[in-house]
C-alpha cells in the first residue's frame, strides 16, 4: 500500500512536468497547426533562467586575504557577492537562496521573448508547409539552441537548489498514520506539483474568462470565421505562442531544484510529453494535462523493482506501450477533438 | 705455404655465411632497432602526430575539455617549451624536451562524442588522414573498449583515458592497448576496508546500477568486495542510462530494509541519483539503528561540483586528486594551474601521464614501431608522476598503483575543494591476478605494427 502511494506521489511531480510542457505543445499546435519540436528547449532554457539568475545574484568582488592560500599557494582571493555587501551577509545570502523562486519573475520576460523571436523569426514561415519540415526545422532550432546553452554554461550539470526552508522531506506516512520514516516526499516536489497545478488553472481560466481568451478559442475552433469577423488572428496566437514559451520556461524553472540543469534536459523531456500530447488527443487541452499526470504515474509504477523483474525493460518502455493501446482503441487520443489532423 | 689452411668447400660457406649473418644482425636483434622495419604511419619528416580522440560533444565534453588541456600541456612539456612539468620528477630520463626521437610533436583531436561508432570513426579518420601514430583519450568504457580495438585491428598503440571498466583490460584487452586509470575491482578492494572502519561489518545494501557495462562491472566488484566484509547485498536494480529523474527507483529503497545506498552510476546519472537520493531524505533516515549512509564507488571533482552540496560525507574512490603532496602531483596542477587558472582533473591527469609514458617508451625503444612501444611499456615500472611507484603490468596492459578513497568535503574552502582524501590504499591491496574471474575471458594477443 506505501509502496503504491510513494509512486503515485512520484509520478505526480514527473506528470506535473510533462503535462505542463504538453499544455504548451497543444497551446501551439492547437492556435498555430505547428509541431514545435524545440518547445523540450523552452523548458531547457526556463531551467538556464534559474541558473543564470542564481549566478547574477552570486556575482562577487575579489578580496586578497595574505592568510590563505589558493592550490598555486598564492595568497587567496576571496569572494564576496555583491548583494551581501549591498544587503548584509544575512539578508544577501537570504536573497542568494532564494533565487530559484526569484527566478520565476526573471524568466516570465525572457521566456516571452524568446517564444516572440522564435515564432516571428523563423517558425511562421512554416506555416503553410507540411508537418514534416515543421519538426525538421524545430528539431534543428532545438539542438542549436542547446548547443548555445552548452557553449554558455558547460556540458557539466549545475546544481542549482532550492531555498532552505524547502530542502528536507514532510513524513507522509507519518501524516496519514502510518509507520513513520517509509513515505517521505520531499518538499519542493509538492511545491512542484502545487506550482504545476495553478499554472495549468491560470492557462485554462485566461482562456476561459477573457475576452483574448474567448477569441483564440474560437480561432482554434474555426480560424477562418474569426478572420473574416475582422479579428487579428494571427496576431493573438503570436501571443499565444509567447505564452506557451512562458509556461515552458517556468515548468523549467521550477524543475531546476529537483534535477541539476543540463543542456541536455529538455531533449529528454520533449519526446515523451509528444507521446503525452498524441495520448492526451491533439489539440486537447485538459487531454494534455490529464494524459500527462497519467503518463508519468505509469512511469513511476513501471520502475518499481518488483515490476522490473517481472518483466524486464518495461519501465523504459512503459509510456510507449500504453500509447499504443490508448491509440488503437481511441485513436482520437483520450480528449481528442474531432477534426484535428484528420483533414 | 697456403695462405688457405682448409679447403673451401660449400659447408664451410655457409657456416661463415650464417656466422657472418647472425653477426651483422646481432646489433639489431638485441636493441630495439629492430622495430624499425615497415610499421603504419611511420613518421618520416621532423614531426610526429598524435591523435587526441576526446569527447568535444556530448554529455562529457567538460572531462572531454579537461583532457584536452592536459594534452596540449603534455605536448608543450616534449617539446621542451613550458615549465616541464611532471618530466622534472618523472623517474624515467630518457625524455629531453625535444620532442620525441628527435621529431617536434604535433597532434590532431577527434570527437568521440562519447558513442562508441563516432569515436571509432574519429580515431580512423585521424589514423588514416591524418597519419597518428598513436589515439589517446576518451571519458567512456564503452569509447574506450571500441577505440582499443579499432587500433588494435589498425597497427597503432591505444593509450586509454578515463576508463574505469574490467572489461578494458579483462577480457577486451588487446596487445596495443593500455590503461593507466584505474578500475572498478580496485575501487571496491580499496573501498571495503575503508567502509568497514566507518560503517561497520554488518550492513544492508542496495545498489542502484547504471545498465551498462561499466555499471555491472562497478556492481560486481563493490558487491563482492563487501560481502567479503559480511555487508549483505539486499537488491541490486538496473537504472536505464537515459534515465534523468531517479525517483521511482530511490523511493523503493526507503521500503528495503537497506541501511546502504550504493550507487553504480557515473556522469549525470550520478549528479541526478545521488541529489534525489538526498531530496528524499536518505542521509537523515535511520535505518537497522544504524545512519542511513550512501556510497558512490567512481568519485570525479567535476561530477561532484554537478552534485553540488549533497556530496558532503559520502565515501568514493578516485585514481588521482590535486589536493596530493608528492612531488609529481605538485608538478603538474602548478603548471596546469599556471595555464589554466584552475588544478587539473583526475581525467587530465590519466591523460597527460598517459602521452608522456607513451612518448617514454618510444624514446626507450628507440622508435615509433608499436611493438617496440609494447615491448618497451610491458613490465615498466616508474615513478614520479603523481601515484606512487607504479607498475604497467605485462599481462594484461593494466597500471598497478596506489588508489585513493576520498569523501565529500563537509566544508570546502573553494570551488575545487570538493573531496578529500581519507586514505592513499597502497598498490600491494588493489593488486589482484591476472586471471582474477572478474577480468576472465579474452586473450592480449600479439602487437600489431599495422604494416
């Protein structure tokens, strides 16, 4: 029973990941009929946002200290960060600690521009060409762009923690009434997860309850009236894509704490939150989301030992498999749309 | 009177004639002249190129960048430019700083982008192309054992960088390949005392290994050495190599009744394990009575600087630290540090070592034919370069040396001050036979000049 409980709690915090990556992929694919193959980089550079800020944060001054020597056995030069000799050490480091939260608000503009540049610069001209060179040139966008962040930071992970106050592990099992020390989760997951939960809300409530929200709804719906009611369009899934870029970034963000950042990390995410996008349905929102906490909950149970060595490989493959069967018996995906690449 | 005493008859021509031969042979046959017959990219000019195949790309491209530099280090300290570095204390004298036999270093670079096919392909490329007499480097076992063979096939020596596997010199050894780094029986025989004395003789633990060669290897050797103490091996789970968040394999554990976490995972599936390990409390859990305690048997300064602060206390192995206080080992990070800004890896070290006892051994044998190389390799003993008196042993290509058990530092004073050494285990302890069961299987072969 622990054990079931411990791997739901595990695939949510995974599920929360993919499904907030598949939210952008399906906000894209839905307003601008692209399948963007470097939205795995988005989430990449959010995960860069935190790194970066927390590196801006710990820029230092050098002093000499003659007491101390560095392995040359040269006098040491010690490094104090600016924001400590601003703020005082406390409230510098305090500042310094929290950058990954900080971080947030630092990559929401950074995130929107790089999504503006990206779908201005280079993806609306595929527009109107098949899906094939639509994920050839995305694909390439997205090694580039990782190749840019590998140049800048190194091929090395870069340990980027959360702030102390959310570094231990809440004793679920202790919580629930069960033996103490046998469930424990650690804090900044939930904290993942509960972030993961109200981005997604905020994405279905602005598309919901605005009026920007409403008229991309209906663009998706039926693009070609929208136009001929004299709205814009085009320029509303611009911002759409924006929008899809920010939520990226901030699932990066966010996730920074849980994995070391790597160049290489959105790749690793990107192609199972497609197969999460196909299962959830093409185009379908809450089918994203839902496909994707489901998804990564199987993906947790599929690891289990246990399971393992009752059928070997299987938790490599896991995702894969329930695609296939999810796909034959509902080919549409679990909330696909009628219609939606089936022209 | 006849100036010819016997008659000349056709069995007394040839006697001189075979006498006369072995005579006018004899020079060659007893020095190492004799490897200079036909060998593969025997250098005519006044140059000669190595080939540096190191991961430029890829998930290593900073260990990859680090041996670089220690190459580059390497080739300034033969061509006598530079402050000499480890030449100064290396035991052996025949190096001059001009270069080797005479001939000015060059050297080409590849990208083995840590894939076995892409490294083979670069080492053939700088083989064929552009005439390397000898390929060097690599951060993979997988690389490592690909590349030996590729040169082995070819006719030129394979001098293996950072790899850690049995299976290098166990049963893929070859004749013209050898490795100065150490490897995964080492780390569990240099390992085991030291976690008796910390931990106790009577310990659970669980292993979490990286589905890979290198992984089984690492599982085997830590895994036999500490049941021999009486530790109990509980579970040992395979973790796919693509695998980034180890969650669901961490979170089992917690249910076992394992008082140990031993984690066979190197790069970033260490950085990625060990920080989730931390995350779900393991180090603060007691288990048995006893402090939950982790382990990681393959430790480098560069992949605990990823792990960041969840390093701290826990034991690992390692072929060479900066922090060491023999004459060789301050030789080399003060003129890599002179260059660099920073001390040197344990994947520079390896690397560098690894082009001066190659350029050694050719100045030793008198050339650049493989087999002489061999010949002159097999069996030598030296010193001064960072790890004790070593021995390349004959049998299997393998350095036997000290081997060092480090633990993360609880408060390092800066950012490459991340471990410290707990123990320097002599050679004499790490030193197994060369049909040890976890190296079985393979043969060395004969030496191939390629020609």
């Amino acid at each position: 029973m622990d054990a079931i409980l411990l791997q739901i709690l595990n695939g949510l915090d995974k599920g929360s990941a993919y499904a907030l990556i598949a939210l952008g992929l399906t906000l894209i694919f839905g307003t601008l009929g692209v399948v963007n193959f470097a939205h795995g980089a988005l989430f990449m550079i959010g995960a860069f946002c935190a790194v970066t800020l927390s590196r801006l944060l710990s820029l230092s001054f050098v002093t000499i200290d003659e007491t101390q020597k560095d392995f040359l056995g040269n006098p040491l030069k010690v490094e104090t960060p600016y924001v400590e000799a601003w703020f005082g050490p406390q409230t510098g480091s305090a500042i310094i600690d929290w950058a990954v939260p900080l971080a947030i608000l630092f990559s929401i503009p950074i995130m929107a521009l790089v999504g503006l540049f990206m779908e201005r610069g280079l993806i609306k001209y595929f527009y109107k060409r098949p899906h094939a060179d639509q994920i050839l040139v995305t694909f390439g966008l997205a090694i580039v762009l990782q190749e840019i962040i590998k140049y800048f930071f190194g091929a090395n992970p870069i340990p980027t923690p959360a702030p102390d106050v959310f570094s231990g592990s809440l004793d679920f099992g202790a919580l629930v009434g069960m033996d103490p020390n046998v469930i424990i989760y650690p804090y900044w997951r939930i904290v993942y997860f509960l972030f993961a939960a109200a981005i997604v809300g905020a994405v279905f409530a602005f598309l919901r309850f605005t009026t920007f929200g409403m008229v991309v709804r209906a663009g998706m719906a039926d693009r070609q009236t929208v136009g001929l009611l004299g709205i814009n369009i085009d320029k509303r899934f611009t911002v759409m894509f924006a929008l899809a870029a920010v939520v990226a970034g901030l699932a990066g963000v966010m996730y920074a704490p849980i994995n070391s950042p790597n160049y290489h990390m959105g790749m690793d995410f990107l192609v199972l939150s497609f197969v999460v996008v196909v299962v959830g349905g093409m185009g379908s929102l809450p089918g994203a989301v839902l496909a994707g906490f489901v998804l990564g909950i199987l993906e947790s149970f599929a690891s289990m030992a246990q399971v393992v060595a009752l059928l070997p490989g299987i938790n490599q493959i896991i995702i894969y498999l329930v695609a296939i069967v999810i796909l034959l018996t509902r080919p549409r995906g679990l909330m696909g749309r009628k219609g939606v690449m089936e022209s | 009177m006849s100036l010819i005493r016997k008659p000349l008859n056709r069995r007394s021509i040839l006697r001189a004639g075979a006498l006369g031969g072995t005579a006018l042979a004899m020079p060659t046959i007893f020095t190492s002249r004799a490897w200079s017959a036909g060998y593969l990219n025997e250098p005519t000019g006044s140059t000669v190129t190595l080939g540096f195949n190191v991961p430029q790309t890829g998930p290593y491209a900073d260990e990859g960048a680090d041996e670089l530099r220690a190459y580059q280090l390497a080739v300034e300290h033969l061509n006598g430019e530079g402050d000499g570095g480890m030449l100064n204390t290396f035991s052996s004298k025949a190096l001059k700083g001009n270069g080797i036999l005479g001939k000015k270093v060059e050297f080409v670079t590849g990208d083995t982008q840590t894939k076995s096919d892409a490294a083979r392909a670069s080492a053939k490329s700088m083989i064929e192309k552009d005439g390397a007499i000898m390929i060097t480097g690599g951060s993979s076992s997988g690389v490592a054992v690909a590349v030996q063979a590729l040169c082995q096939e070819a006719g030129v020596i394979f001098m293996a960088g950072l790899t850690h596997s049995n299976d290098t010199t166990g049963k893929d050894k070859k004749a013209n390949g050898f490795r100065h780094f150490f490897n995964s029986y080492m780390s569990g025989a240099a390992l085991a005392p030291v976690l008796k004395n910390a931990y106790g003789d009577d310990r659970k633990a669980y292993h979490l290994t990286a589905d890979y060669n290198w992984g089984y290897t690492t599982e085997q050797a830590v895994r036999e050495s500490t049941e021999a103490l009486g530790w109990e091996t509980v579970e040992t789970v395979k973790t796919p190599l693509a695998a980034t968040d180890f969650s669901a394999y961490i979170t089992p554990v917690l249910q076992s009744d394992a008082d140990v976490l031993v984690l066979n995972h190197y790069g970033g599936n260490m950085v990625n394990s060990l920080t989730n390990a931390v995350q779900f409390g393991l180090r603060d859990k007691q288990v048995n009575g006893k402090n939950f305690e982790i382990i990681v048997p393959l430790y480098s300064r560069l992949m605990a600087k990823g792990a960041g602060e969840n390093v701290k206390g826990i034991f690992g192995s390692t072929n060479w630290h900066w922090s060491l206080q023999d004459e060789g080992s301050k030789a080399f990070v003060q003129s890599f540090g002179q260059k660099y800004g920073f001390p040197p890896s344990q994947a520079a070290h390896t690397t560098y070592v690894q082009a001066l006892l190659y350029a050694d051994a050719c100045e030793r044998a008198g050339t650049f034919n493989p087999c002489g190389v061999v010949e002159a390799l097999e069996g030598f003993e030296f010193d001064g370069l960072g790890n004790g008196k070593t021995l390349y042993r004959a049998e299997d290509h393998q350095c036997f040396k000290d081997v060092l058990v480090v633990k993360g530092k609880e408060n390092p004073s800066s950012a490459f001050d991340l471990l410290e050494i707990v123990e320097v285990t002599p050679a004499a302890q790490v030193t197994y036979p060369p049909d040890h069961p976890q190296f079985a299987g393979g043969a060395l072969g004969t030496c191939n000049p390629g020609a």
